[in-house]
C-alpha cells in the first residue's frame, strides 16, 4: 500500500449518449500525464462475475427482471468489483477511472425504475458499506438529444430502450445527487465534444492540483 500517494476514484456518470466512452479515455490521459498509474474499469462489470451481470442486465431484452432484482443484481455486481478490482488499486496508489458507479444505481433504479430510495441506501450499506468515490463527474445533457446520439452508435441495449420518461426521471435524480453530494462536478455535455473534453481537462488537472497539496 502506498500510504504517502493513495489512490484516488473518479466515477463518470450521465444519461445515454454524453460522450462517456470518448471523454473517459481523456481523463486517464491527464491523470497518468502527471505520473500517476491508472485503471479504466466500467459498472456494470469489471470482474469476470460483474461482466456477466452486465450481460444479463444489460442485454437480455426478452428477460422480465423485476426492478428489485436489477438492484439486487447491480450491488452483488458492485461488491464483486470493489473487493476485487477497485480498492486493491486504491491501495496500490492507483486512480481509478470508472463509468458508472452507485450514483447510477440511484438514478436509473431509484429514479427511474422508481425504487424506494431507503430501500437503495440499506443494499448499499450491506453491501459495499456505502463506499464513495473521491470525485464523481456528471455530464449533463437534455434527454432527447442525449437518445438521439446515443442511437447513432449502434443497436439499443435494454436501459437505452427505455422511453423518454423514464430517462428524464434519471436525469432529474441524477441531478439531485449533484445538490446533495460535493463530490459529484456537472459538466454539460451539449456543447461541442472538443468544447466538452477541454472543460474535463480543466477538472482534472483541478482535482490533480488539490491531491498534490
């Protein structure tokens, strides 16, 4: 463990179609351009058992999952990753780059599946002991045109199928985590994606100059 230089976790976190894939590449860039080792990993996923949840959940369009076994699913998933893969790099002085973390779960089963946020918050508690990231980035975006990018990658997984409805209930929650929690940075990801990226950079290198205080 490098006690003098312990890692950090950074979570990057938005509705469909803000750029996550593109702009998470950029924050591992700058991070390991101010000498630091870094790991890119995803939610769900990560481990062998969290990338066959992804499958199922993500994928198995024809599956009726109940919306408390989606939750149920995602923090077995989570738990997994974090033992396994998150706070051993942590502990090795490593920055964790991951998409998604918690705060997904509370925007897409809490707000919109709608699931009892109490009953979120006690899973989290008994599974991962309500473990946070150091810093969560929230990539802003209007959920029309967030959809209409998103449908331009390719084919639709079983959340992007969703109807608009359910993803302006994950926006708004989304959004709610940002106002409670100091963590969580918004960025609006409507401009430009150079526009976007230069703004990430400038967080990052923010958030490298506090660590190196």
């Amino acid at each position: 463990m490098d006690v003098l230089n312990p890692g950090k976790m950074i979570s990057i976190e938005g509705v469909e179609g803000v750029g996550k894939s593109t702009l998470i590449p950029i924050v591992a860039q700058e991070v390991e351009a101010e000498g630091y080792s870094v790991i890119m990993t995803r939610e769900p996923g990560g481990t062998e058992i969290g990338e066959r949840v992804r499958d199922l959940l993500l994928h198995e369009h024809d599956s009726n999952i109940a919306p408390v076994t989606e939750l149920s699913l995602m923090f077995a998933a989570r738990a997994q990753h974090l033992e396994e893969v998150i706070k051993p790099a942590l502990n090795n002085g490593c920055w964790v780059i991951c998409d998604r973390f918690t705060d997904s779960t509370y925007a897409y089963q809490g707000g919109g599946r709608q699931l009892d946020q109490t009953l979120i918050e006690s899973i989290e508690v008994a599974t991962i002991n309500a473990f946070q990231p150091d810093h969560t980035l929230l990539l802003d975006l209007d959920v029309e045109l967030g959809l209409k990018r998103a449908a331009q990658t390719g084919a639709k997984d079983r959340f992007e199928s969703e109807n608009v409805t359910f993803f302006e209930r994950v926006r708004l929650a989304y959004l709610e985590r940002a106002n409670q929690f100091g963590r969580v940075h918004v960025i609006s990801a409507a401009p430009p994606l150079s526009e976007v990226a230069q703004s990430v950079r400038a967080w990052i290198r923010h958030i490298i100059s506090k660590a190196k205080q």
